[in-house]
C-alpha cells in the first residue's frame, strides 16, 4: 500500500483565497491514473487544506484555548473550516473522478477525536475496506474535537502519520511544492544546502541547533511527523510533486530526487 | 433531541440537475436559527441526495446487482454519487451556517456499511460528541459499502429511521414537499384523501390493499421507514416544510397540519 499526500500549495493558488489549481490538479490526477494503469497498487490519498481551509482555521484561532463565553464563535469557525476544505475535497475528488480514479473521501472530522492536537482515536476499518474492494479513499487536513482545548485542526501531514503508523504502507510520498528538504528556503537562498536524507530526530536537533534554520512553511512539522514514522521502521519520501511526471514516477518506484526519511543504514 | 428531515426535493430545483433552491434552504435556515434562538433544542439535521445524488445513482445504477466485469464501472458511479451529494451537503451548510447554525456534517459514507440495502453497521459515537459540543451534526443520502451487493443508496428517510432507532430522540420531523400523507399524489388528484395519522403496519398494508395507492414519490418507503420507528414507541411526523413558518413551528410545538406516524392510543 502507498500513502501518497498532495500538499494544499500545489492544488490551491496561494494568492487567492479558495481557488483551484485546476492544471496542477488535472495533471497530478493523470499521473496518479497512469501509474495505476500500469500496475494495481493500493493507494490512500492525503490531501491539504490551502488557501481553503487556513483562512477560516485562522480567522476563529482555531486549536488556541478559549474562554466558555467564545465557543458560540469557536464553532461557527470550527464548522466553515469544515465546510471550506469539503469543498476543496470536492473540487479535487472531481478531478480525480474525472480522470477515472475511484476516490472515496473520508473526512477525520467525521471519525477522528484529538487530544491537545494530536490524533487520539480513529478507527481506519473504512479505509480497509474501501481498499479491500479496489477504492482509493482520500483524508484531508481538517478539524476535530479535541478532549484538551475542545477543537483543533489536524494537518494532512499529522494525518500521514497517523495513518502509516496503523496502516504500515510499503511507501509513504509527500508530494510538496520544494524538491525536499534544505536548510534555507530555497527559493529565496542560493546558498541553501539540499538534503538527500534524513534519519533522525537527533538529525533534526543539530539542523535546528547549529544552523540558522529557515526551512519553507511547515517543512519542520512534516519532517518531524516523517521522523516519528522512521523511528518505526517506516520510510518516506519528499518530493517536488509541480515537477512533471513526479508523481507517476515515484508510484513506479523510479528515481526521483527527493528527501528519504528513515532510519538509517 | 429532535431529528428533522429536509427533503432533497426541497433543497434543490426538481427540474434542473445539482441546482439548490437556495430561497427554501435560506427560509429554513433561518426558522431553524429562529426556534433554537427561542430556546436551546439538540438537534439532528437529515436531508435528502435531491437532482445532486439521483442522477449518477440512476445512471450508475447503484444498488443494483452486478458483474465482477462492471466493477470499475460501478466503483466510478459510487465515487460520482457520493461527490454529488457531497456537493449538495457543501451549499447547505454553507446556508446553514451563514445563518449561524454550527452545522457539522458526517458524511454516512465514511462510517456506514449495509446489508442488502439496509444499514447494519454505523457507530453514532461521533454523533453523540458533537450533540454534546453544542453543535448541529448533519448527514444525508448517501452511498455505502454493502456486504451483499456490494455498494448501495441509503436514503436520508432510511437514516432518520437508523439514528432514532439508535439515539431516542424526542421528536422526528420529516419536512417533506406535502401536507403530509394522502391516499392519491394531491398534487395531481383533487379527491385525494388526508390522513391524519397513521398507527401501524397494519393499516399501511390495508391502505395498500383497499386503494389504489398512487402516493407522491418515495412516500410509501417514508411511511414503511416510520411505522417501524413507530413500532418501537418513537413517534413522528410528516409535515410540508415548503409552507412558511411550518418548520419553525413544529420546533416550537406548536399545531402544524401533518400526519402523525405513532403505534395508535
């Protein structure tokens, strides 16, 4: 089985709000279709909220602790995140169905609980057996009750994570908008040094401890719920997914350039 | 706790395929905000799949037996359906809450599964915490995975059925595009008779079988789902949510021409 997320900021366009990448999509599902062709594989689809879920996500602070007399708002804002990244899965899972991929989208909000921001319960039977009889199911970045600070959002990458330590895929593939990991933004620093590999968590300390760290948005966060996998044996991969074709060549094992993330050896 | 329908067919514009009748969904929006301003009600949201899900259901044939040979077919047909009512579920939320009610949906697709046509698997669990949280959750017609046939349609009227059956509400409230239940469509008949109430089993297969029964669409499978609600002490009503004011009233408990599905005294 692969695991295989699609980062909000390929699918969404950053500078609007809500807003479609409809060519990003297109080609991505087409990839997707033609790996598939070429051989079955199992697939799980992890997707991003963008430029749709973290407008609102932001707007009500959601994940922040609040005061009782704020839960009316608190909620409001719980319920148009929710219904904000609904609708990005919609507009993806058209896509996708459109290019012939049997995608079947199960939200975390709908089964998923948090405690202080992290998945506590989650019963993945639907996933099995949606597998089981050949669908692709599809879990995005959304929100949850929370049993700590009542609601948060959980972020595609926690998702990953959750699922992979449940589920033990034979491969696990971010698909982001950078090539993998470096220890300055690429795109703003010549210098910035690429790293093929990562394999620990004690890695991650001496990249955050001895250098001036300005990794792209949420990069840190990724690489820590990937480590957290690698400390279970279980490997993955970063990947520039607005390159073409590097999608469907990570699907057929092919090289791509691309951060590994595991133990080790 | 109450547990209202609002049907598909008056969420959505009968003539023209995935259009919703956004007046109605405002107005009843709004009555629902007005009854629970008035004073707190938990409150279960059904509604019906309307022109979004019935078409790629018709045409997919969903439910219906088929050829392992049909299978990638069939699988695309549920993946279409369940985006459509997705779709559908989006807009009225998004009415929902720009009215400021906290609606949460849960999809019956990500935790149902049936057995010939009827749900024999759905963990309310996440029902209950949202209800707890103060908030609305909403779920509607759907596809789900089915033991015997594979995948399969379940019917909003079906799930009001599941989860009273299952959570013991208070009042289940059906707000269909009629008075209530008639002997004949009243729409097409000026000599169809109204029915006030309805007791049991017994009198719908009288009813059946001493008229000829011509009731409006789906009628017939709504009052089946209710009489065994009915058998069980829980009693409901079917009343015409397209009249003004009908679904804020009986929130309120006050008098509204329908008909009363209950075991009889």
């Amino acid at each position: 089985m692969i695991i295989l997320k699609i980062g909000g900021s390929i699918l969404t366009n950053k500078d609007a709000v809500s807003e479609v990448d409809t060519k990003s999509l297109k080609r991505i599902a087409s990839e997707i279709k033609s790996s598939l062709d070429n051989s079955f594989k199992e697939l799980i689809i992890v997707h991003g909220a963008g430029s749709f879920g973290h407008p609102p996500a932001k707007k009500y602070k959601i994940g922040e602790r609040f005061d009782e007399s704020e839960y009316p708002q608190k909620r409001i804002g719980f319920c148009e995140t929710q219904n904000a990244v609904k609708k990005l899965n919609m507009y993806i899972c058209e896509a996708f169905i459109d290019e012939g991929l049997p995608v079947v989208a199960i939200p975390a909000s709908s089964f998923m609980r948090a405690t202080n921001k992290r998945i506590t319960e989650g019963n993945l039977d639907s996933f099995k057996r949606y597998l089981d009889k050949g669908f692709i199911p599809v879990i995005y970045g959304d929100v949850v009750l929370d049993e700590e600070l009542e609601i948060c959002v959980i972020s595609g990458d926690q998702l990953i994570q959750y699922l992979a330590k449940n589920l033990n895929p034979d491969m696990v593939v971010l698909g982001t908008d950078v090539d993998g990991v470096y220890n300055k933004n690429p795109k703003t620093h010549d210098d910035a040094i690429f790293f093929d590999k990562f394999s620990s968590l004690d890695d991650l300390d001496t990249f955050e401890g001895t250098t001036n760290v300005d990794v792209t948005g949420g990069m840190v966060g990724k690489i820590k719920e990937l480590l957290y996998l690698a400390d279970l044996g279980i490997e993955s991969k970063i990947i520039n997914a607005e390159v073409e074709n590097n999608v469907f060549k990570v699907l057929e094992n092919e090289k791509v350039k691309g951060t590994v993330i595991s133990r080790g050896n």
